[in-house]
C-alpha cells in the first residue's frame, strides 16, 4: 500500500486553524447581537447548574436547595479568510458568573470589550479583569440609537485604557462592521505576540549579570 498523499493532497490548502476570542461587556452592551450578525451557527444558550446552599428562614430548620439557572451566553463562529476560524465566547453577563471567566479565557488569543456610551461604567470590571491579565483587547464602542456621540479618544481617557490597546466604532447588528472589528482584534493579538517576542529576544541578548 501507498500511503503516500496523493498530488490532489499536497496542493490542497491547510486546513484552518482554530482561533478563540472572548466577547465581553456589560449587559445590554450587545454581545449578543454581536456573535449573532456574524455567526455561521445559530448562536447557542447555555444552561448552568447551581448548587445553593441556603438557610432557612426561621432559626429552627436549615434547608439545602439545589436550583439550575440559565445563563445567558453566547457562542458562534466566523471563518476569516479561508484560513482561520475563529470561535467566539460571550461572557456572562450577570456578576455572580464572575468565576466562570478564568476558565472561558483559557487558550483565548484576545478579547474585545462592547461599550455602551451610555453605561460606560458596566465596561469597567471587563477592562479591568483584561489588563490586570495581559490578555490583548480591545475596546469596540457600540452605536446605539439616541446616544450621545463621543470621540474615541474621549472614550478611552474616561475608560482609562492603554495608548497600546486599540478602540474603534462598530455596530453590532451589522456583520461587515462586526468583522472590521475581529479583525482588528486578531492584527493586535498578532502584533502583541511579536512585540513580546521581540523583547524577550532583545533581552535574551543582553548578558546577564548577578
Ligand atoms: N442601535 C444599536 N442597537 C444595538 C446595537 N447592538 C445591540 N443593540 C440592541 O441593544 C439591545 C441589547 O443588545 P444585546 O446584544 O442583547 O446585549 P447583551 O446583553 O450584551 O447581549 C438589543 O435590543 C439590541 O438590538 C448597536 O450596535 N446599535
Ligand atoms: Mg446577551
């Protein structure tokens, strides 16, 4: 036998690499009108169970209840240029899922951050869990209808967000602009990549001294 891939094999192009980005923001900010203008799956829910321990009311009985809560939480895909498919997992968003957010980051190349100028303040705890991480982010400030325009650059001084992260506009509804936005997200994960490269490189050269 010939194992051997044939000719057709050899010139087919690789297959895409899997890619995972973090959608976050406060609630309403629009993630999940974000994963669903782009996904080639119909966007999924998922249900979470909790265990709750909870006293009783009266100082005479303790009572255990176990209850099951839906948590709102979206996930989708998007091929990118034939060659990188990238998965997208929305974040919970109410703030008792707090702890579920180290284990959805894991293996994440980067996030972005859907701001609602009108609830600037929902955006900060996802800022703030980002930078204090080092995962590469960046800002999308969502247009909604009725809402005061601001500049980008005002948006990130009262965010108090890095010169190094990029913020731009997008709308949510609209799949090209919710692609512009992917796709500025996986250049700044790229370029942070080699940045951090570069400097350990630089850093390896230099000699070490006790
Ligand atoms: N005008 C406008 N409305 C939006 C935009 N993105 C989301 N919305 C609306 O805002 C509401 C909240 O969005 P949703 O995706 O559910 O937010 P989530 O809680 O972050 O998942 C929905 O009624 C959306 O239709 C946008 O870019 N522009
Ligand atoms: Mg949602």
């Amino acid at each position: 036998m010939d194992f051997r891939p044939s000719r057709t094999d050899t010139t087919r192009p690789p297959a895409p690499s899997p890619v995972k980005i973090i959608i976050a923001g406060g609630f309403g900010a629009g993630k999940t009108t974000f994963v669903g203008a782009v996904s080639e799956i119909p966007p999924l829910t998922t249900e979470a169970a909790l265990t709750s321990a909870s006293l009783g009311i009266d100082d005479t009985s303790q009572v255990n209840t176990k209850t099951t809560t839906t948590v709102a939480m979206d996930f989708g895909r998007i091929t990118l240029l034939d060659s990188v498919i990238l998965y997208l997992f929305g974040t919970p968003g109410q703030d008792r899922f707090w702890f579920m957010w180290d284990e959805l980051v894991l293996g994440a190349i980067g996030a972005i951050v859907l701001v609602d100028t009108r609830r600037l303040a929902d955006s900060f705890p996802a800022v703030d869990y980002f930078e204090e991480r080092d995962i590469p982010f960046l800002v999308a400030v969502n247009r909604f209808t009725g809402a005061k325009e601001y500049q980008l650059e005002d948006v990130r001084n009262a965010l108090d967000v890095d010169i190094r992260r990029p913020i731009v506009f997008c709308d949510a509804r609209r799949r090209e602009s919710v692609r512009q936005t992917l796709i500025a997200l996986v250049r700044h994960s790229l370029d942070t990549v080699a940045t951090e490269a570069r400097q350990r490189g630089l850093s390896e050269a230099i000699p070490h001294v006790d």
